[in-house]
C-alpha cells in the first residue's frame, strides 16, 4: 500500500473509540495534533469528524497515515483482528498500545510488532476517560526508551505526567494490573458498604464521610505493611490472624442479616479462615501474603452469593 499522508509528529493515528480513545482523540485534537482514526462502528466518529479529524476507511489506511499510532481498544484479541489486515503498513510505526491485557500479552504483542517492522510501547492509563489531558493524570509506560523520549510531547497531550518503568514490554501492563487489583477490589468493598448502609436505612452520603476516613488511613497501614511483609516478618505483636478471622465473620454475619449478597465478604473469611487453618492463627494477618502466592482450592459461589464446599458456611 502506498502511504499517502505526510508523516510529522504533528500528527497522530487514534484507532478505537471507545470513551477512552474519544476522549484521546479530543485531548489531541484541543493541542492542535492532526488526527487519523477507524473505529469499527464509523457513526462515533462523526463529532470528531467535525472538529476535524479524518476518520480512515480501514485500519490499514489509519496506520499508514502516521508514525504514531494510539491503540486503544478492548484487550489483545481486538488488537489482532484489527492489525492482523493491516500488517503491511506497520513498518516504521510506533504503536502506543494502551489497550489493557497481560504483561505476557503485551510482550508477545510487542514481538508481533517487531516481526513487522514496528516498536511497540506498553502503556497502562491511570485515568477514567474525563482525565485524559488532565495534567494531574498519570500513564505508565515500558518499551524502548529512545521512541519513549522521542514522542514524549504525544504521550504528555494524553496525560500530563508519564513515566517509563523499563525496556520489558510487560512492566507497564504489571503495573497497570497491580492498581486494578487495587481498585476494583477497593470499589466492591464500597458497594458492599453501600448496600449494606440501604438496607439499615443509610444512604450512600451518609456513610461517604465513614468511607472516606477509612480509605485515607490505608496510605500508613500499607507503608507499615510493606516494610514487614519485605522483611519476611509476620508477627503477631499487632495484630492476630484469629481476631482478624473473627472480625471478618462479623461483617459477613451482619450482611446476611441484612439480607443482602454474601458473596464478597464470604470470600474474605474463606482467606482468614485458611490462613488460620494453615497454622498461622498467633501471627499477624499479613502471613495471608504468603496464603495467596499459592493456587487456593476452587469455590462455587452457588445462586445465594455464599462461598460453598470449603468456604464459610452461615450457621
């Protein structure tokens, strides 16, 4: 194919529109970069198409029209069935691939790109969509430093502060894992909280302040933490996996006299429980880190959100 656009780093590809990549596409377009972009359902480009971007008739032809190409699609899978037809216009390209998947997916993409020509860069966004070109949000990026530092200024119209964590492909998809560890999990607890508050009469602003203390305390409680679970130590001097394991059946006992959905905190008495089934009721509740490097026994979360077989049960 021949490529009929002019390639500067003025210009930047964009292919999936998702919020996430429509909201690139304006964080780009408001820094005056001229954008290419494909997106498999056309009709939402059509407002982007009008503050002047050029929406391309294929994948092959938005690739071929710039060096840079921003892939922001659903996981890997989607990132080959796109690129797979347009494999002969990757060479020389360099693909932000900010698509979320695997530290193995991504260095297995990343050798996929080289074999055609192509640098790819993880990339892993801190961010929801309403923070992209938000100097305050954040995106982690590994590949080869020297395209990191050479289309530095596109990565910083996407978000204003990024950094590199190493030429391993995998490490930003690593890092990006780690918080959505983090935070998904974070957020259930929320919900959890949440429904819980409804069915005592309690809306969720009314326990928002509760919920706020609570999380900004966990910033120490992890420092503390990190320090000891590093040094291997697990003492039970301030806290005791047995008491843990016993505050835990509390919160499961009052969500099911709530009448509400077990599941979330039935799993976390299922860890306790194990833990302390495993020897470790005298020590802190930190000696779960080492529960939870090992494969645990499989659960069947059953049709009344209760973890059964070797989970808690609600006697």
């Amino acid at each position: 194919m021949s490529r009929t656009t002019t390639e500067h780093p003025g210009a930047v590809t964009v292919i999936g529109l998702g919020p996430m990549g429509r909201a690139m596409v304006g964080a780009l377009l408001d820094r005056g970069y001229g954008v290419t972009m494909w997106n498999r359902t056309a009709s939402r480009a059509d407002d982007l198409v009008a503050r002047g971007a050029v929406l391309a008739p294929s994948p092959a032809d938005a690739v071929a029209a710039n060096e840079v190409v921003v892939l922001s699609l659903t996981d890997y899978a989607a990132v080959h069935a796109v690129l797979e037809p347009a494999a002969p216009t990757l060479n020389g390209r360099v693909l932000l691939n900010l698509t979320s998947g695997t530290p193995e997916e991504a260095r297995a993409g990343a050798r996929w790109a080289a074999e055609h020509g192509a640098v790819q860069l993880t990339g892993g966004v801190n961010s929801s969509p309403t923070g992209i070109g938000q100097p305050d949000s954040a995106t982690l990026y590994s590949g080869p430093r020297e395209a990191f530092d050479r289309h530095r200024p596109v990565l910083e119209a996407l978000t204003g502060r990024v950094d590199h964590q190493g030429e391993d492909p995998g490490l930003a998809a690593l890092s990006y894992q780690l918080g959505m560890v983090m935070f998904w999990t974070s957020m259930l607890s929320f919900w959890q909280a949440i429904v819980l508050a409804r069915a005592n009469g309690l809306t969720a602003a009314d326990i928002l302040p509760s919920a706020v203390e609570t999380a900004t305390s966990l910033p120490e409680t992890f420092a503390f933490y990190a320090e000891r679970i590093d040094a291997g130590v697990h003492d039970g001097d301030v806290d005791r996996l047995a008491m843990g394991l016993a505050s835990t059946e509390h919160v499961l006992h009052t969500n099911a006299e709530a009448g509400v959905d077990t599941t979330l905190p039935a799993a976390v008495v299922d860890l306790f429980r194990r833990g302390v089934e495993a020897g470790h009721a005298e020590d802190s509740f930190s000696a779960l880190v080492e529960l939870l490097a090992k494969p645990g026994p499989p659960t069947d979360p059953g049709t009344d959100g209760r973890v059964r077989e070797d989970g808690p049960s609600l006697r």
